[in-house]
C-alpha cells in the first residue's frame, strides 16, 4: 500500500469527522464504505457504491444514496492525496451521467412501459460538460427530442410527452428526502427559458443556435456532450451547431460579449471581489471563472481553424492552446497550477455541508475549519496559499479586459487636435478629418449605432497605432479607404480591440503596402490570420498545404468547397505579405508563395475533376496532368505572380470517357482544363485567386488548350521553337500520378538534354533577349526584372548555358547557378547578385507594385529585407549586381548579336 496513503488513514477520518459533519454523516450512513476509504482502499471503495442501495429502493432513493456514498469515497480520496483533481471530477460526472440515464428511463417507464427509450436527448454543459463536477455542483442539461422517434400516447403530442419526460427525470433527481437529493437541475441555460418548454424539437434548437443565439451560448457550447438518453439525437444536434460554435470568421462581438459577462460578474459580485474572508472562489477577481474565460477566449477566437484547441475542460484546453502556442507555456502552467489550488479548495468548502458554496468564510472560525480540512493549520494559512495565485490570475485576466478612456479622443476640435499632435501626428488636419467623417456617419459601415460605438472604444488605441507608423498620414488614408469599402466595420473594430497587437501590423502593413491593403479592403477578416504567432512560419510542405485547403467539412458542395479553398489560399498568401512586411526574408517568403500556389492547384484541380467526373465519367487510361512553367515552374513566386500552366493528358486521345454524358478524350480534358483555370482564376466574393496564363502550351494561343504526352513530345521534338525549349527549363509537374508525372519528367529530360546546334540556340536567344527589351522596355531604374543587368538576363545567361554545357537542368534558378558557378562556367558573384535582385523584385511587387521608387517611409524595410544598412547602400548594392550580371551576358551575347 501507498505508504503515504497508509500514514495519512488516522488524519482522514479524524479531518473528516472535525470539520466536515457533511462527510462524518456519510461515514456513519454506509459503514461498509467508511471502512474502505479510512484503509486507504478507495477503488474497492468506489467499486461497491453502486451495493449501498437496497433491492427494493426506488430509483430516486437509489441514486440518492449511491450519490451520497460516493461524494464520501471522492472526498476521502481526494483529501489523502490518492487521487487528482481529473480523477475526483470525472468520477462525479460520470455519476451524473448515470444518474441521468437511470432517471430518464424510469420517466419512460414509467409513462411508454411498451416503448425502447428513444428520441430523447440530455446535452450537459458546464462542468458537467467537460466532465469536471464539482462535489455540490448543479446540473445544467439541455434537453432535445426527434419527434419522428419519440414515444408518446395515440392522443398525445411529442411535445407534451418530452415535456412531461424531462419534468419526472428532473423530479427524480432533485427530489430530497433524509437520504439528501441526487442533483440540483437547473434548465435555464435553453434558449429563451423564460418562453420555451423545458425539451426542445431538435431541428428548431438547431434553428436557433444557428441564427440569433447570442455569444455566451457560443462560449457555453464549447463544454456540450451528449450525455444521456439518446446519445444518437444529441450528437446530431452538436455536430449540426458545430459551425456556430466554432467559427472560421469570428464574430468578435460574440467575444467581446463572453468578456463581458467578466465584467459584469465582477460588478455584481463586487463584495466578493476584494481578496480575504468572503472572496467569491469562482466568480471573484482573478478566481476559476477567470481562468476559465481566459481558455476559452482563445479558443474561440483559434480554435475554428484548429481543431487541436477544442476540448471542453479547462486544463486539458490550457496544455492544447500553450502546445499550439496560442498562450505562453508559462502562463498555461500557472493558470492551471492556480486552477488545481482553486478547485480544491472549493471542493473543501463544499464538503462542509455538502452546499453550493464557492465564497471564503467571513468569520474566522469556519475559515480555520476549511483550511483544517485542506490540511493547513488555519485560516490565515488559506488565505497566504491562495493570496499570490488569485493576484496573478487577476493580472493575466485584465489583459482581456483592458480599461479604455472613452474621453482619450475628446470631441472638442481644439482638444482633439492638441491629443493627435501629443501622440505624434505631424498633420492633425487629415486625422481630425478623418475621425469627423467617421463619427458623422459619412460612411456607411459606420452609420449603425453599434458600429460607432465599437469606433469609439478602439479609437484612442488606433489612433495611436497610426501615429506610430512609420507613414502615418498614408496608413489612415489607406485605412479609410478600406473602411469604406467594408459593409460593416464592427466586426473589424471588435477584432482589433480583442488583440491590440494587430493595430500596430495594420498601420505597418497600410503604411507600406498597399496590394495587402487592397485585399483587406476586399476582406476585413484577413486580418484574423494573422492572429496566431504561427501564421508568421513558413508554410507547411505542398501535400499538407493542399489537406489543409481542401478538407471539406458537412454539408459542403462543390462551388462552397472552391470558395472556401479560395478563402484558405489567400489567408496564406496575405500572411506571407504580412511577413515580408515584419522583417521576414523575401526569398523564403517567394519560395511559400510558390508552394501555396502548387497546393491551391492540387486541392482546386482534385475537387474540380471530382465534380467532372460526376457527368462526364473518367477516360479510361487517362487522367490531367499539369506543367507548371516561368516562376512557379522555378519554385520562387512573388505576391503578384501569375501562374504559367501547360494542361496535359495522358493515353490515348481518341478514347472516349464513360460518365452519363461521355466525351471525347481531347474534348473532356480541354473543357477540364477550362474547368481548373476558372477555378484558380474567376473572381468571387473572396475576391481574385491567381491569373493563370496557357500561352506556352504548344502552338500558343492558337493551339489546344490541353494535349496529350504523347502530342506534347512530338511536338517539342519537331516543331517547338527556340524559345519554347528555353521556357523549358523551368518547367515541372504540379499535379498528376506519380507515374503521369514520371513519364512528363522523362520527355522534358529527353527534350532538354537532347544534341542541338548551340550556335543557332545562341543567335536565336540573343535576338529574344532584344525584342523583348525593344517592346517591353522596364518601367524605369528599380524595374529590376527588365532593366539591363535585371532578372531576365541573368535567366537567359543561365538557360544558354544550361544548354551549351548540357547540364544543371534545375527548374531552380539558384540551384542552377550554384552548379554552374561550382563548375567553373561562371563567376561566383552571380549568386549573390541573383539573391539581392530576386529579394528586391519580391518586396517591390508588395510595396510598389508599379516598379517605382518606394515612399520614403517604406525605403528602410525594402533595404532591411535586402540585407543591405540603409536606401542609399542598397541602391549601390543593385547598381553593382546590374553591372555584374550585365557584364556576363554582354560577354556571351557580344559574338551573336551582329548575326542574330
């Protein structure tokens, strides 16, 4: 026996019997029990609970008396240290459980003794949801009945029935007598109690929840299980609410609102507040309330796109949010360490007298007999053990709950002018202008009450956001014209006051970029991406990118799936702008581009095939393949790209598909391909995805949309034309078998590596080189892609020399040329010169997608993100990676230029 355990049997009894007469009664009622528990022996206690009732008893005396028998196994064990805080309220849970399983049958026997229960559903919230009762906790179910099920008399509505079947089991239970009662049941928490009967039709509770339930309900939700009756109803109703409860775009009005029950809490118990003799454990400041409000803030506001960080008890959703670092480790851990303290001692003050207390004695007396009971020499003891883990709490919680000065912006002009010049605004006419035409009601996701008032309360910490900015006339203009683009702004205003963090990256990214500030114009709530520390990482590997965009969820059909993949690509798409604009490096940030645009064809093209298949059937033999060409071909995109794609089949074109409307091989994969680009390009309400562009499949423009292998490699043999071959090199499968992408692999090696008159390759490439620079001169000195010495030479220079020295047929530029650079074929100083050039093109398509010079402001961060000290050093950086590269391709151009 556990030694500890053994040496702490005299102290339990004697603790018991001292200072809980609740227990000690329990200790006389049930000998046998009492026996157990004071040797030590709690799971042969806890085993022979369900022996304490009498054969004849009733169900209610039964329940009652087993009720009774294990409050005094869970206190024992809970006292003497046997078992954890988990263990004492599962076990009380799972007794509520059967408690309710028992009563409810018995109601249906009582009233259908011919009928199998059925159709008849208790969801428990709370506590009792998340399996973490407490010892005089009540009991808050919902009850739902199918009336398509339930059993019910010839002349009886369902209605009636389940009524009448949630009063008798709700009786069972809270019926007292000299053995106690079961549980207190309290029904309030179902939608409009003070209207609606006690059980609820299923569909109508869903109707509810899923159009005018209010934000606490939203909260109360997270902790809901089926917990007895027909578990098969209640799963049904929470699988059905579960889009409600967590919600991929948040209604931050609903967390703002689980917040202020917090605050209200706080007033309505401000006796309770103060910390000492009285303190209110659950609902007072920094108490289990706060704890538990804290969890579930943030898994609202995460967990709708983390399933990870959806479990319903308190402890195990702090480790879930601290692994996925949505809260610091450290926090988790303290708030679960105050959580456990908080639980216990609450649980000691229940057993007293077996009362739903959660407040501190006043008098001295019965504090010194809870904190005898827990173990502590006396009251002060208590308070001195609590003191530091409430204070704590308190402090983390206040966090959620900053104090806004509603006066901090007065509405005096002189007033105001004088508080937007202290807080850094150079220009207090165009901020004063702005705020007048907010508060006026000149645009119209403003004219609401609500939504003014949501202004109002972020006002003086926007305000200050943007005056820190490094532009910050630029950054409100900008965030006025998105405003007034938004059809309602509370929501957006909501989400900014919930993390004040993001005010600060708005006026960054408003200051600096406006192709991100134009898709929050399109999109307010790609914002909320940006709430996690993670949406700053790289993304993920391409296959689980495309699980991610394309997991579907109940319900979904094909045009929700495709919008909703639109919605996920650019999420990510805008959070890597964001990271270029914190400091990230470019050239990771234009390699993520580029694996979010393979997996947004994998996932878009897979369900877009699915869905053609459904009419048209499959090709037998044959299947999509598609070749990804230019920059995404190279694995390198920047915010702008467009996506250079050839459309492929395999087998034989002239079978015919075998759907309930056949086609033609040729035909069905030409209109699939049509199919996939309108999938990747077509504007919806999520705004624009990608331009894709088919001019490089074979014959161009004027060619077939989609061709089979066999097609695409005769022609590379016999008819493409020099510059084909060069685009050539950067070509790759995105999607296809392995076996389809096996087979296109072999014919670009083949096609790529093949003899071929260099000298002619040489002349014709040269000659490319000029007419492009002849018809698409650069945009001027920073167009860094089209100047001479940009981009484009330096992707000639390595495309001729791949052929000349019939290797490094890399589709990546960077590993191309550190091939050819390792072999001596040309200067070491290209590689660096393609990084800082390649880094500029991706930061500049972000902050000045016209190739012109960047504001003033925005000049330090493209030199930061280019590794360079300062404007002026970068602008001598690219100068001398200009004359680099120039001077390399002037030297191989030099002897066919004169027969080109």
């Amino acid at each position: 026996m556990n030694e500890r355990i053994a040496d702490r049997r005299p102290d339990l009894e004697v603790r018991i019997r001292a200072h809980s007469p609740f227990l000690a009664r329990q200790l006389d009622r049930f000998p046998e029990v009492a026996g157990l528990v004071t040797a030590g022996d709690f799971e042969t206690a806890l085993s022979v609970v369900d022996t304490v009732a009498g054969s004849g008893d009733s169900v209610a005396r039964s329940l009652r008396r087993r009720r009774g028998a294990l409050a005094l196994v869970t206190a024992a064990a809970d006292l003497s240290g046997a078992w954890d805080l988990d263990r004492v309220t599962r076990t009380l849970s799972d007794f509520a459980d059967r408690a309710l399983d028992e009563a409810l049958a018995a109601a249906f026997r009582e009233r259908y003794p011919d009928s199998e229960p059925r159709g008849f559903a208790v969801l428990a919230l709370g506590k009792h949801g998340s399996r973490e009762l407490n010892y005089s906790s009540d009991i808050d179910p919902i009850l739902l009945y199918d009336p398509l099920t339930l059993p019910h008399g010839e002349r009886e509505d369902p209605a009636d029935a389940a009524v009448r079947l949630g009063r008798r089991m709700s009786e069972l239970l809270t019926a007292r007598d000299g053995d106690g009662y079961v549980f207190r049941v309290d029904l309030r928490l179902r939608p409009s109690p003070e209207a609606t009967p006690i059980a609820l039709p299923v569909e109508a509770a869903i109707g509810y929840y899923e159009s005018t339930a209010l934000g606490w309900e939203q909260a109360a939700f997270i902790r809901a299980r089926a917990a007895a009756g027909d578990r098969t109803v209640g799963d049904y109703f929470l699988r059905a609410i579960r889009p409600f409860v967590w919600r991929r775009s948040l209604d931050f009005g609903a967390i703002d609102a689980i917040v202020d029950i917090s605050r209200r809490i706080r007033d309505h118990y401000a006796q309770g507040q103060a910390f000492g003799p009285g303190y209110d454990l659950k609902r007072g400041r920094g108490g289990i309330r706060e704890v538990e409000f804290f969890a579930q803030v943030h898994q609202l506001i995460h967990g709708g796109r983390d399933p990870s960080l959806r479990p319903g008890g308190t402890r195990e959703a702090l480790r879930a949010l601290a692994a996925a670092d949505v809260i610091e480790a450290d926090v988790a851990a303290r708030l679960d360490e105050a959580y456990v303290l908080f639980r216990t001692v609450e649980h000691r003050l229940q057993m007293v007298e077996d009362r739903q207390t959660h407040e501190l004695p006043k008098s001295s007396d019965a504090l010194d007999n809870v904190a005898r009971l827990h173990g502590l020499a006396g009251g002060e003891a208590l308070l001195d053990e609590l003191r530091p883990h409430v204070d704590w709490v308190g402090r983390n919680y206040d966090r959620l709950t900053p104090v806004q000065d509603n006066d901090a912006l007065s509405q005096n002009e002189d007033r105001l002018k004088a508080q937007l010049a202290d807080i850094g605004f150079t220009d207090v006419e165009t901020p004063l202008a702005r705020i007048g035409r907010w508060r006026g009601g000149g645009v119209r996701a403003l004219r609401s009450a609500p939504a003014r008032e949501a202004l109002e309360g972020l006002l003086p910490g926007l305000m200050l956001a943007l005056a820190k900015a490094p532009d910050p006339v630029r950054a409100l203009n900008r965030l006025d014209d998105m405003i007034a683009r938004l059809p309602s702004a509370i929501n957006f205003f909501k989400l900014l006051a919930a993390r004040p963090g993001l005010a600060e990256l708005l006026a960054e990214i408003l200051s600096h970029a406006p192709t991100l500030a134009d898709a929050l114009g399109r999109r307010a709530e790609l914002l909320e991406g940006l709430i996690d520390a993670s949406a700053f990482d790289p993304p993920p590997s391409v296959d689980v990118l495309a699980g991610q965009f394309a997991a579907l969820e109940a319900g979904e059909d094909y045009q929700a799936l495709l919008d909703r993949v639109r919605q996920r690509v650019g999420d990510r798409r805008f959070a890597l702008g964001a990271q270029i604009i914190r400091g990230g490096d470019p050239l990771e940030a234009g390699r993520g581009y580029s694996r979010v645009a393979e997996a947004a064809i994998e996932a878009l093209a897979r369900a877009t095939v699915a869905e053609f298949e459904v009419v048209h059937g499959k090709v037998p033999g044959g299947e999509m393949v598609i070749l990804a060409l230019g920059r995404l071909g190279g694995g390198v995109l920047t915010h702008a790209s467009d996506l250079d794609l050839v459309y492929l089949f395999t087998g034989d074109f002239l079978a015919e598909s075998n759907g309930p409307r056949p086609l033609g091989a040729t035909q069905y994969f030409n209109r699939l391909g049509q199919r996939i680009t309108n999938a990747l390009s077509v504007h919806t309400a999520s705004g624009p995805l990608y331009e894709v562009d088919t001019r490089l499949r074979p014959s161009g423009a004027q060619g077939l949309l989609a061709v089979s292998l066999d097609s695409f490699a005769r022609y590379q043999r016999e008819e493409a034309w020099t510059w084909e071959h060069l685009a050539l090199t950067r070509a790759r499968p995105v999607f296809g078998s392995l076996a389809a992408r096996t087979a296109l692999d072999a014919i670009l090696i083949e096609t790529l590596e093949r003899p071929r008159d260099f000298d002619r390759l040489a002349r014709h490439a040269v000659k490319m080189r000029a007419d492009i620079a002849r018809h698409k001169p650069p945009a001027g000195e920073l167009d860094v892609k089209l100047v001479p010495g940009g981009l484009v030479d330096l992707e000639f220079l390595i495309h001729v020399s791949q052929f000349r020295h019939r290797m490094a047929f890399d589709p990546d530029l960077s590993k191309a040329l550190a091939q050819f650079v390792s072999a001596g074929h040309l200067p070491q100083g290209l590689i660096a010169a393609h990084d800082l050039i390649t880094r500029f093109l991706i930061v500049s398509r972000l902050v000045s997608p016209g190739s012109t010079e960047p504001a003033e402001a925005t000049r330090p961060l493209v030199a930061r993100a280019c590794g360079a000290a300062d404007w002026p050093s970068l602008l001598e950086s690219i100068a001398q990676a200009r004359q680099s590269v120039e001077a390399s391709w002037r030297a191989f151009a030099a002897p066919y230029e004169e027969t080109a």
